[in-house]
C-alpha cells in the first residue's frame, strides 16, 4: 500500500527513501515489513516514519553504550568503588564466568535503579508540558512525530551539563558536519547492534558466530529474561 500524503513540512516517505540511499548508497531504502507505509496509532504516516526513526536512533544509542559495555567488562574493569552502602564488591568476571551473568550477580535494588533511571530518562524525552500547567513547554524541541527531529534529546534546564554534547564541543559545528554527524550516528548504531547481538549470540550458543568462537565465554543464563537469576519481588 502507498504511504499517506506528508504533512506540510513533515518529513514524508519520499524523503525517507532519499535519507536511505544518502546513508547507505549500496544497500539504500530497505523496509521488507513495509512499517514505513504504515499509520500507527492513526497519527498518520508522516508521524509514523519519525516515530520509527527515533526509535531506530535509540535501539542504536544503547546499542552502542552495550557494545563498549560488554567489551568494557570482557576486560575484567569495575568501578574503582564499591558497589553497595555495606561495602560489597562488584562482581567480577572471574566469579561470574561471563559478561552477561555479571548482570545476574548484581542486586535486585541495583538492576531496578537501572531500569528506574532509564525510565526517567525516557519520560523527559516525551514529557512536552510545562511543570505548571498543560501548556507546550517552549524551551523544549518540538516532539519527533509533530514535526521534531527525531533524536533531538531535550537539555536539561538549569543544570550545567546535558545529556548530549555535554561540554558544548559541537555548538560551532557547521549545518553540514552535523548533518554528516547524524548519518554516521545510524550508521554506526547500526552496526553496534550487529555487534552486539554477535556478542550475545555467541556466549549463548557457542559456535553460532564462527569468528567469535573460543573467544567470547558462554552464558547459559538466559538474555531475554533479565530477572530469571533474581526476581524476588514477584516471587
């Protein structure tokens, strides 16, 4: 089915396909499952396609952070504190026997702090209203699926640092280096988790990644039950 008319302004299907090829000029526009012809939440096309956007720009972001992540902690490095009030350790490679199971070893209070936080994040992102009313907050970036640029998150009000380009390094950069920026952001979040699952896949089926076998640790956990080592509050 062909995708609705664009709004004015609004970043339409066509455009989509130009951004693809821009990225990506071997593979270009790549969508077997037709999601960006589609009206989710009946917000129409042109909302569709920012929200699949964001979406992929944060699977790629965290995919990035767990990358480095996991081979942070291949490596056997923790913080240089402790991780608890009471003075426990953090767990370590050697007793977990692989990156994934360090989750496992963690506290319960810990992961959920994780997640907590996370969430928070996640609210900011979304949250468009003033603390005072149901009114539009104007300091922040209009929202991704009404016209925003998907991505784009909002600074933090009157604190010293945000949570992109914290120091400021990038307020001088050029439209183009920017725009050049943001490619290589997908490009590269792509490719994290390409990496990623690589990692995973082969600590919990060793042997499926050939070029990782003998070098990742397997896990015989399970990675699509992160609360099966410990659970406790529903138990």
């Amino acid at each position: 089915p062909a995708p609705t008319p664009a709004a004015a302004g609004g970043f339409d299907f066509a455009a989509l396909q130009a951004l693809a090829t821009e990225q990506n000029p071997i593979v270009g526009y790549f969508d077997p499952l037709e999601l960006s012809t589609k009206d989710f939440f009946d917000e129409g096309n042109t909302a569709t396609i920012a929200f699949l956007r964001q979406a992929e720009i944060k699977h790629g972001r965290v995919a990035m952070a767990g990358f480095v992540g996991y081979l942070v902690h291949a490596q056997g490095i923790t913080w240089p504190f402790k991780m608890t009030i009471d003075g426990d350790s953090w767990p370590t490679l050697a007793d977990a026997g692989s990156v994934p199971a360090l989750w496992d070893k963690i506290p319960e209070g810990a992961k959920w702090q994780i997640i907590a936080a996370v969430g928070c994040l996640e609210w900011y992102d979304e949250w468009q209203f003033t603390s005072e009313g149901m009114e539009l907050d104007a300091d922040k970036p209009k929202h991704y699926m009404r016209g925003g640029m998907p991505g784009k998150y909002p600074a933090f009000g009157g604190y010293p640092l945000n949570l992109f380009d914290p120091f400021g390094l990038f307020k001088k950069a050029s439209e183009e280096k920017k725009a050049r920026g943001r490619l290589a952001e997908v490009n590269n979040g792509r490719l994290a988790m390409l990496g990623l699952f690589s990692l995973i896949s082969e600590a919990t089926v060793p042997g499926s990644v050939p070029a990782l076998k003998d070098i990742i640790p397997p896990y015989d956990g399970n990675v699509m039950i992160p609360f099966s080592g410990d659970f406790s509050i529903f138990s």
